[in-house]
C-alpha cells in the first residue's frame, strides 16, 4: 500500500501539464527565440522581485551603490568593477532564489540534501556579498 507522501508527489506530479515530448522542448531559432527568451528572463526578474524579500533588499541597496559608483568612482575602470560587483550580487541572489524555489517545488517536506543545496546557495551569496564588500574597499579606502 502506497504511503501518504508517495500518493503526495504523485498527486502533485499529475496535476502539471504535460510539456510534451523532448523534441517538443527544443529551441527554435531566429529573432522570436530571442524576444521570447527575454520575455523568460523578465518573468524571473519580476517573481524574484514579488516573492523574494532579500532580492528586494539587495536590489534598493545596489540602486544607491549604483548611483554612487557613477558619481565618485575615481576612474571609469574602478566605477565599472564597482557595477559589477553589485550586479553579481543580483546574479547569485537570483541563482540561489532558483535552487530554492526548485526545492521547495521537489518536496515541502525537509530533505537534507534539499537543505544542503538550499545552504549552498546561501553561501555562494555571502561570497558574492564579500566580494562586493572588498571590492568597495579597495576603491575607496584611503
């Protein structure tokens, strides 16, 4: 007799649609692949921003950073490490909001190896917030 989690992820495995078969799933190419991978990328942007407390954080953060790097960066080489260093953190916060919500999607119930994935990606945040923290360092200390 099937146990109540396993009846669980069945019941949620049959309620996703069907994507179809493998070919199905395969790029197409030319100028609307673009539009539509752009369109993808602007979803993922816009769920990180609704759903995602510390994207929203990180982003007013580096907005201001930004702004500040523009303005007194002591050269144009120096402000765009600057940039960077801000917009890799947007990039690891993004990746790490992935694996968690892929996570989450798996199983709601705690897994260690769900939770080790989860970790990981936090960690690759605070190297990218360390980073981003040396990097301002360097440009500005006196």
């Amino acid at each position: 007799m099937p146990s109540r989690k396993l009846k669980s992820a069945v019941s949620r495995l049959e309620a996703v649609p069907s994507a179809g078969t493998a070919a199905d799933l395969k790029s197409t190419g030319g100028a609307g692949r673009i539009w539509r991978a752009f369109g993808y990328s602007w979803r993922g942007v816009a769920a990180a921003w609704r759903f995602e407390a510390a994207f929203r954080q990180e982003v007013g953060l580096g907005v201001v950073l930004i702004l500040i790097a523009i303005l007194w960066a002591p050269d144009r080489w120096q402000g765009l490490l600057l940039v960077a260093s801000v917009l890799q953190v947007w990039l690891v916060e993004l990746i790490n909001s992935a694996i968690e919500t892929l996570a989450d999607a798996v199983s709601p119930d705690m897994h260690p190896l769900l939770g080790r994935a989860k970790d990981m990606g936090s960690a690759a945040v605070m190297v990218s917030l360390s980073l981003t923290a040396a990097a301002w360092l360097v440009v500005f200390w006196p």
